[in-house]
C-alpha cells in the first residue's frame, strides 16, 4: 500500500529533556493532516498518544510519560505517513526521591489545560479537562467594552465552564465578526465532540486495561487469604493483623529471655574450665592484641608476639589452642597481604621499602618480595615517565608554551635552569644582527625543554633508591639478624644472581623510555612509525633554536652524570650517549640553518652607509654573526669525558660543510641582489653633473637615494673585502672550533665570490664603457669631417674632450665610493676606448697629410692623459692605431704636434688634474 504523503520527521522538541509528565512542544515536517490523522506518538520508547495534541501538520502538544529508557527519539506515526524518523532526541531526567520524613509541595497547574480533540478515534485523557477552543473554529474578538458585556448580561459568565454560562456573552465575545458557514461548521464540531465523548472514555478504559486485571488479580490474593484465615470481615482485618503482630513479639521476646537463661547456666558450668585456662590467656588475647598493634604499626611486638606464640602452641594437638591458633594465623595471612600492599604501594621511601621487606621475611611469607618491589618500582616509574609525557603533550595543545615553570619534583624551592638560561646574557645572539624574535624567545621556555628537564629530573631523582634496593637485595642486608640465622639471606642472594639479567633489561627499558621520550620530543624522525605513536604526540609548529637545544644537551649531560655517579655499568648508558651525539648533531644544524636566515636578515638591513675604505657595515656584521653562532657551539662540539667527536661519522661533515658553504652562498646571493635591486625612487642623475661641486665626495654618506651604478661599486668593494680578509678570518674559526672540510667551504664559497664580483664588474663597466665608446665615431664624423682632405689641426677636437670628460666623470663616481676601485674600473674603460679608436683608425682607407697629422695629436693626447691607467691591451691598441698612420716626415710636422699636444694639457690642466693625483697615488704604494 502506497502512502500519500511523506512520513513524519521530527526535526525539533522543546525542552529536550526533563522528568516524566513534562510539556514538550514536538515541531517537524509531515506532522498528519489532522487529529484524526496522528495514530502514534512514542517518547523514548513510550506511548504518548494519550496525551497528544495536534496543533498543525509542523506542530504537536504532549506529556512525556513514565519511560524505560533515559534516552531516546521521538517516533510520530500517522495514517497518510505511516512512521516516521526522527533527528533529535529526548533526554528523561530521573526526579528526586523524597524521602518519608522530607518536606514536599505538589504544585498543580491548574490553568494549562488541554485542548479536546475531536477528530480522533481516542478517548479523552484525565488531563484534558477543557478546550481552549470549544468550537473548533478561529477566535474573532470584537471591540467590546467589558463593562457593557457585564451590564448585559448580569450575573452571567462567558466562561463555558461556569455555572452562570452564557453562550451568548461568549458568542458576542469571541465571535462576532465570525460569518453564518463558520458558525454551522462550529455546531458539527460541538456535535462531533458529544458523539465521541462516550467513545473517548471507553478507549481509555482500553488502554489502562492492564492495571485494572492487576488490581483484581491483588484483590483476588487479598481476599483468599482473609478466607484462609477464617476472617469474616475486612471491616476487621487491620485490628486483627496487629493483634497477631503483638503476640509474635510476645512469643519472641519470651523465647529471648529462655535462651539469655540458658546461657547464664552454660556460663556457669564453664567458669571453672575458664580458671584453668587463665594462664593460656596469652595465646586467647593474642587476636585482638595483634589487631591493635596492627592499627598502632607496631609490627615488631606483632612479630615478636607470632614467634612466641608459633613455638608454644605451633604443633598443640587441644582443639582449643588450634581453634585460636587458627585465628592468629588468620590475622597474620592479614598482616602479610597489608605488608605486601604497603611494599608495593607507590611512592615510596627506600628506608619503608627495606623494612617491610624485613617484616614481611620475618613472617615467613611465601615468594619473593623484595623482587615484587623492585618489578613494582620499575612499573612505577616507567608509568611516570609515560604521564610526564602525556600531562606536557596536553599541556602544550592548550597553551603551546609555558613560562618559567619549577619543575622539581622533590618540593625544592630552587629554580629551574631554564628559567636561569632565559635570564643569561651570554646566550644573547650578538649585536646588529640579532632578530626581533630573540626578545620573546628569552622569556618563553618551550614545552619540549620544560619536558626534557621535568623527565631527567624524574628518573635522576627516582632511579638511585631502584638502583640502591637492588644493591641492598644482592649483598643481603634487607634481612635481619634472624633471617640471616634461618638462611633466608643466602637463599636471597641466590635468588639475585638468577636475577640479574631480569634487572638488566628492567634498567635497559628505563634508559630506552627516557631516551625514546627525549627523541619523540625533539628527535621525532628518529624513531620508527610504531615508537612514534607510543613515545610521540607532540605538535611540531617549529623546531627549536639552537640555544634551547644547548640547554637541553647540558641537562642530559647532568643526568648522565648523576646515572653514572650510581656506577651503573656504562654499557647500560651507552644509549644515553648515543642520544646525547644525535642532539649535538642536530644543535649543529640548527644553529648553522637558523644562521643562514639570519644571514638573510642582514642583506635586508643594509643601510648603505659607506666608511673611508668604502665599505658597509654588511661584511663585518656577516662574520660576527658567523663567530656568535659558532661560539653558542662551543659547548656543543667539545667533547665531555666519554663522549666521541661529533664530526666521527663522514655524513655529518659532508652535512654541517655544506650547511657552512649554504651560508656563504646565501650571503653571497643577497649581495647580488643587493646589486641588481631595481632603482625605484633612486636618484639616477649621473655624478659628472656634479663634478665641480666639492661637496661631491661627502654627498654620498649623506644622499640616501643611490644610483644602480653605485650600489654596484659598493657591492663590489664589499666583494674585494670579504675575499681578503672576511672569508678567510671565517675559516680560521671554523677550523678553531673543529670543522670539517674548511679548505673546500673556503675555496667554494671564494669561487662564488668571485664570479659574483666579476659579473657585477662587467655589468658596471658595460653601463660606463658603452655610451663613451659609441660617441667616438659619430664623434670624430661630426661636421662631415674626412680624413683624406682636411685643414691643419688647431687642436684636440671637442669629441676627444667629450670622452675625457665621461671618463672623469666615472673616476670620480669610483672614487666617491672606493679609491681602490678606481685603477681597476679605469683600465678597463681606457682599454675599451682604445680599442673602439684603433678599430676606427684601421677602417680608414687613407689619410692626407693634415689628417695623419690630427689622427695622431688625437691619439697621443688620449694616451698620454690615461697613461696610468693603460695596461699591455691598451697599449697594443694605441700601437696598432698609430701603425694606421701615415709617419710624420718633416720636423715641422712634429713640432706642431708637440705644441697642439702641450696646448691641449694645458688648457684642460684642471680637469686632467684626477689622473695625475692616481698617478702620484700610485708612484707612493
């Protein structure tokens, strides 16, 4: 059978929990389409249908009843729908038990009522007990007056459950605006609601069928036993009953008083046997002696007590003295279990722990409890160690990390050394290039650390008394004089040497929790996938700095110490060792990777600020904060007693070499970038502008705007100082702090710094040479000049000046920046520009005898005016452009060259003045 509509789902109720009979408001989709629709409605398993009522199809009324199940979902069913789902749920609360004599008030809420449903099939549940809306119709109130209703109809009500109800007060009231077809369809309702009065009470009845045959069938109990009884009457029956609970206690109190009677007599008849046994009355005290003492500890007088009493009556064949002799024996077996768990019990005291070994032995228990304590202790404290851990793991996804904690676990009111490590100066990372990071870093100790040391701490302070007991087991001295006497002792000694191996892997396992605890914290990739999830958890946001990793080192270091002070054989700490190697290969890397990035800071604070030998601060800045990097290494790489170097394994130099070489590169690479920075805002106005201006050579240390070409020279004499003197004072203190492989980071890190400086030297002399090289041709042509008919020279002409002067103009840009620079950027432009000539020269067909003579007064004034700078390439390209030329025959020819030459110097004796200062410049070096 197909259904015509979706089933119910109830997506809501309110509230959604409480005790039974509470009001719930039931909202969801597919709801019925009426009362007569709703066919089931169960609340956490119970029926509730009795109590429903349907507002809308989205919408349901009800009481939750007495259910089974604290917990559960609220299932409607309906004809069109079938049954429904549900997607929340209902919680029922258990109501408080009042108890006989507790003090309690039922309210009853006798205003909220329940609406009459009168189109169902059900019958009508006591608690409806009026309808809101009697006529099943909308409620349309007019606009009138109360006290013209009053004056109206007096002595009348309009409510229809008073006796003094007047339909047509409530009508006027309520519906006068209601049209004639809304009114007939409210009488079918009223008719309706009458027809199914009579059904609604008999389906009732039908529901509650159960406890009506529940009550009969007790009535039926009831009466049979009146008449098994012979009891007439039930008018009498509650008379009768305590009449008969009179004279039980009667019976019952006689029947005391007999047996009281009987007893004294028996008492009587053993007073004399109990004279007798008076001077027994150790063994019969004994008991209840042993209990005190038990309760005040003195365990001593119970032993004592046991002994005597275990030599006079231990093979007694008097069921007296076995019978109590049973009992002490019961309350020593006691004593022995309390002893054992007192043993066993965690914390514990080494001196406790000998002495109710010693209790325990004396009362001949059976086993071995001196080794159930030491398998007990070592369970405790891997289980400390483990909870450690996992305290600091949840700590740290809640707060990441935690300040200046007192991880003692001892009560000791000392510090901790890692709130002393944020405090030391001498881990503060240099000067200029420490990182903002580093002022948070000294107040702030990450979990990991606080873990380390709280762990450390732990099994340094709980290990001795372990080790100790074991010592104590083997040579014997947990037993007393009389176990000793008995043979206990030896026997324990034999127990111990079968033992030994057991304890060997019991401290082997400790070592390799602590170890594998410390890797999981700060050496998770070097554990296995399985150990990782035992001995890991932690959140891994970012590693730690090298400082924090120097501190963990030395607190290991300090607990392998104290291990060894307990001369634990040193094959049982060779794992700690193995761990203390791995953290000091990792504080290396970490140290040299966090360098780099330091190193990466420091390009991008270069200030540009040059000194006298043309020089930043960047190069100096970089080797200090190599040295501040390399001295927090200190402790690191030197090697404690027992420790191998930490450069034995060849992986680990190839790694921390080219981590080394890594920061050299990286410096390297800003400086490139540094050099090829774009100009943006930068000033490009070329320096020759200014060439007459004294203030030319201070402008640059004050002009914060720099031209592409000065920031080049400045990377370059940067470069020329660290090849001479930066990189190799580096090598000198990786080689003093024991590093690997030097020579190769000194002679990668030169052959970088050297192709780096030689591109940046072509890029400038290609900016500086090009523009003076192209304006010679266009230059010596200019007016259609022609070699071969031309007048006599008068002079060097302007294009030749021109050039001179571009090349003053670079002269001076050097030497702004670095003197030093000067000769080599010089000889470079000059060999450029002789080159472009003798090529130009040696392209001319022919010359007349006026052109000879001008091609050479041209070329001897260059040469001569850059003579310092020439090197054997411009000198063979002056040659081969002189070769070009016609030789001067007549000595007038030559005369007038050496005058036009003298001319030419002297007129531009002023601007040729910067070559002659290099040359005297250099005659003094």
């Amino acid at each position: 059978m197909s259904r015509s509509r979706q089933p119910p789902l109830v997506t809501g109720i309110s509230p959604n929990e409480g005790i039974s009979w509470t009001k719930v408001t039931i909202r969801g989709e597919n709801l019925g389409t009426g009362p007569a629709d709703l066919i089931g409605l169960t609340i956490c398993g119970h029926n509730c249908l009795l109590t429903a009522e349907w507002m809308s199809a989205s919408k349901i009324v009800c009481r939750v009843g007495q259910a089974k199940n604290d917990k559960g979902d609220i299932i409607v069913t309906t004809k069109s729908g079938g049954r429904g789902t549900s997607t929340v749920s209902f919680k029922l609360l258990k109501p408080e038990k009042i108890g006989i004599l507790d003090q309690s008030a039922v309210w009853v809420d006798e205003m909220n009522y329940y609406d009459m449903r009168t189109d169902r099939n059900k019958g009508i549940p006591p608690l409806s007990l009026r309808p809101a809306n009697p006529l099943g119709i909308e409620i349309d109130k007019g606009k009138f007056h109360q006290k013209d209703l009053e004056a109206l109809f007096p002595g009348m009500s309009p409510d229809f459950t008073s006796e003094n109800f007047s339909a047509a007060w409530y009508l006027i009231e309520n519906h006068s605006m209601t049209s004639f077809d809304q009114l007939k369809m409210a009488v079918m309702n009223l008719k309706k609601q009458a027809n199914k009065k009579n059904e609604g009470s008999l389906a009732y009845v039908k529901g509650g069928l159960s406890t009506f045959f529940e009550a009969q069938d007790a009535l039926s109990a009831i009466h049979q036993k009146l008449e098994a009884d012979g009891t007439e009457k039930v008018e009498g029956s509650m008379t009768q009953k305590l009449e008969n609970v009179l004279n039980r206690a009667s019976n019952t109190a006689d029947t005391l008083f007999q047996e009281v009677l009987g007893r004294k007599d028996k008492a009587d008849s053993t007073r004399n046997a109990l004279n007798v046994l008076q001077r027994f009355k150790f063994l019969f005290n004994l008991p209840l002696n042993i209990e005190r003492n038990i309760q005040k500890g003195d365990y001593d007088v119970v032993i004592n007590d046991y002994e005597k009493a275990k030599s006079l009556f231990g093979k007694t064949e008097v069921q007296v003295f076995k019978k109590y002799y049973a009992e002490v024996e019961t309350r020593i077996e006691a004593l022995r279990e309390l002893l054992l768990d007192k043993l066993l019990e965690t914390p514990s005291t080494l001196h406790d722990q000998k002495r109710y070994i010693r209790y325990i032995s004396d009362l001949h228990a059976s086993g071995d409890p001196a080794w159930q304590c030491i398998g007990a202790q070592h369970q405790w404290i891997l289980q400390l160690m483990h909870s450690c851990k996992e305290s600091y793991v949840k700590e740290q996804k809640g707060n990441p990390l935690l300040h200046s904690p007192l991880l003692d676990l001892d009560g000791d009111v000392r510090p901790s050394p890692v709130g002393h490590l944020s405090q030391t100066a001498s881990l503060k990372r240099g000067s200029s290039f420490q990182s903002g990071r580093d002022d948070a870093w000294r107040y702030k100790v990450p979990q990991q650390v606080a873990f380390v040391e709280k762990l450390t701490k732990l099994v340094v302070s709980q290990l001795p008394n372990f080790w100790k007991l074991w010592i104590s087991y083997v040579n014997g001295s947990l037993f007393s004089e009389t176990a000793e006497k008995s043979g206990q002792m030896e026997r324990s000694k034999k127990n111990a040497r079968q033992k030994q191996n057991d304890f060997k892997k019991m401290i082997q396992e400790v070592m390799q929790s602590l170890v594998k605890l410390i890797r999981g914290a700060l050496l998770p990739f070097s554990l296995r996938e399985g150990e990782l999830r035992q001995y890991g958890g932690w959140e891994m946001k970012s590693e730690l700095s090298g400082q924090w990793l120097t501190h963990v080192i030395q607190t290991v270091r300090l607990s392998y110490e104290s291990l060894t002070a307990l001369e634990i054989p040193n094959d049982m700490l060779q794992i700690i060792q193995d761990l203390i190697l791995d953290l000091r290969v990792r504080c290396i890397m970490v140290t040299l990777q966090h360098t780099a990035e330091d190193v990466k800071r420091l390009a991008e604070k270069e200030d540009w600020v040059v000194d006298n030998e043309g020089l930043t601060s960047l190069p100096s800045q970089f080797e200090q904060c190599i040295i501040h990097s390399l001295q927090s290494l200190k402790s690191v790489i030197d090697c404690k007693p027992g420790e191998a170097s930490v450069f034995q394994q060849h992986k680990t130099q190839e790694d921390v070499c080219q981590l080394s070489i890594n920061i050299m590169q990286v410096f390297i690479d800003y400086l490139e970038q540094l050099s090829t920075k774009p100009d943006g805002d930068i000033d490009t106005t070329h320096l020759s502008v200014d060439v007459s201006s004294p203030d030319l050579f201070g402008s640059i240390h004050e002009d914060t705007s720099l031209s592409s070409e000065q920031r080049l020279l400045i990377v370059l004499s940067n470069c020329c100082y660290l090849e001479r003197h930066t990189f190799i004072n580096i090598a000198e203190h990786f080689e003093k702090h024991g590093f690997q492989g030097v020579e190769k980071i000194t002679q990668v890190s030169m052959e970088s710094l050297k192709e780096l400086d030689q591109r940046l030297f072509e890029i400038y002399i290609e900016a500086k040479a090009d523009p003076i090289v192209g304006s010679l041709e266009p230059g010596i042509y200019a007016g259609y000049f022609d070699w071969k008919d031309c007048l006599v020279p008068t002079g060097v002409r302007n294009y030749l000046k021109e050039a001179l002067v571009n090349i003053i103009a670079v002269h001076a840009e050097v030497f702004t920046i670095s003197k030093e620079l000067v000769p080599r950027v010089l000889s470079r432009i000059v060999e450029a520009v002789s080159e472009e000539l003798s090529r130009l020269m040696q392209c001319v067909s022919s010359f007349s005898k006026n052109g000879a003579l001008q091609a050479r007064l041209e070329i001897f004034a260059l040469r001569d005016t850059v003579a310092v700078y020439l090197t054997p390439e411009s000198n063979s390209s002056f040659k081969q452009a002189l070769e070009a030329l016609p030789q001067l025959s007549s000595g007038a020819d030559k005369k007038l060259l050496e005058e036009l030459l003298n001319k030419f110097k002297s007129s531009m004796h002023l601007q040729l003045t910067c070559f002659q200062a290099a040359s005297s410049a250099m005659m003094k070096t």
